[in-house]
C-alpha cells in the first residue's frame, strides 16, 4: 500500500509491500501518482520524501500482476498511469527526496533517480535490471540520460547490472552516502532541516529555472535569469532579501 504522513512542511510517502521488495501492482501505481500530486499541490507542503518499508525502496513495477499480452489500449492506460508519477516528480514545484535503503531497481531505479535528491546507505543496491528480463528499461531511459554522460548512461541500460551505491555516488546520482542505517536517518533529518528552513518560494522558482534552462542555450538561459531576477526585484522579494542579510551581519558582529 501506498500511505502519507505529515510533519509540519514535510511530507512523506512510504512504499509498503515488503513481501515483494515493495514492487508497484496497479493500484499501488495509481496511489503513488496521486500522491505524489497531492503532496505537491498543498501550499503547506515544502518538502516530498519517499521511501519505502522495512528497509527495502522499491523492486519497480510487479511484473506477476502486469499480466500477458493483451489489447492495445489496456496497456496504454496501465504504461500512462505509470508514466504519470514521473511526470508528476519533473514537475514537481517542491523539492523531493528518494531516502534509499535496499533495493531501488527496475521502475525503483527509475524512481530513486526521478527525484531531486537522492540519500542513499552505503548497503543500497541499484540497477535497470529489466534487461536481464530480456526488455529495455524504456522510462529509466530518458531519466538516467538526462542524469549522467551517455557512455554511463548506455552501459548501466544495456548491461542491467546490479550497481553498489558507492558507484552511482562515484557518477554523482547520489547526493549523500550513508555507512549504515542508522546515521541515514540523521542524514535525511539535517538535509530535510536545512531544506525547510530555505524560502519555499525560492525553492519553487530555482527547480523550474533549473529545469527549464537545462537544454537551453546558454544565451536563452541568462536572458531568463535576468527576467526572473526582475521579476524579484519588482515584486519587492529582493529588497527583503538585503535586508535580511543585513540583519544577519549585524547579529554575526555582535557576537
């Protein structure tokens, strides 16, 4: 099952079927998507974590409830509804953090990957490993070439291979390694700490500059920046900001 808890801004999703590595049957998926909408719509929700049961993350989609050949559009809807959650994280306006003990592989990959940030114990086990199953990692594709260079990207999608995650933090798709469960936790609290003290605003306007300015030119995306730095500047936000650092200044003087 899919289940929701809050903590003042934070909000956290937990996977939940650990008889099955916490692998995605189809009502999980559309739990999960709606979720994950929900959380981001919520004015009072400045931080998304995800993570999964009984320190496993996610074994992806469970291939015994996806059936065998069928009609076209069936599979349409089941792969648009799966498709769903990683448009939904792309877009997200708040900021969302893959917390990953056990396994993340197959669609759990491709989910650990498809959020912001991603905590990870040393322990953790990674992998596109629907090629072992003889079929291409067809969503973990886009989000993993987007993330690392192309020779890195094709071998971990054709060979499906199982990856440490002190490799994947090596390549930089991990922002912080843990060496044991324990100090993950502390990890997770003093990343999700520093993040909820940031402007929620603030936060919400870099992920989209960032995401936009990615595939851009670099001339397009300076021409953006300068748009939005006079947007602040007109909406008062800037004025406010010196303001506050001179506050700070002054109280780091006194002390």
């Amino acid at each position: 099952m899919i289940s929701v808890s809050r903590n003042g801004n934070l909000s956290t999703i937990i996977i939940d079927r650990p008889d099955r590595r916490n692998a995605l049957n189809w009502s999980m998926i559309g739990a999960l998507a709606n979720a994950i909408a929900e959380c981001d719509t919520d004015p009072e929700c400045h931080c998304l974590v995800i993570k999964g049961a009984s320190d496993q993350f996610c074994a992806g989609r469970d291939l015994d409830a996806a059936g065998g050949a069928g009609a076209l559009v069936p599979a349409l809807e089941a792969d648009t509804a799966w498709t769903r959650i990683f448009h939904l994280l792309h877009r997200a306006g708040t900021p969302t953090i893959a917390v990953v003990r056990g396994y993340a592989v197959a669609g759990g990959f491709t989910l650990a990957m498809a959020c912001d940030f991603v905590l990870a114990e040393k322990r953790a086990k990674f992998g596109a490993m629907e090629m072992q199953n003889g079929f291409p990692a067809a969503i973990n594709t886009p989000v993993l070439s987007k993330l690392v260079g192309p020779r890195l990207a094709l071998e971990l999608l054709v060979f499906g291979d199982l990856v440490d995650a002190e490799r994947l933090f090596s390549m930089g798709l991990l922002n912080r390694l843990a060496k044991s469960s324990d100090e993950l936790a502390d990890i997770e609290a003093a990343f999700v700490a520093r993040l909820l003290e940031r402007d929620p605003h603030a936060v919400s306007l870099t992920k989209e500059s960032h995401r936009a300015t990615v595939n851009m030119p670099l001339d397009d995306a300076l021409v953006m920046g300068k748009q939005l730095n006079t947007l602040i500047a007109a909406s008062g936000r800037l004025e406010e900001a010196a303001k506050s650092f001179a506050a700070k200044q002054k109280a780091r003087k006194k002390t």
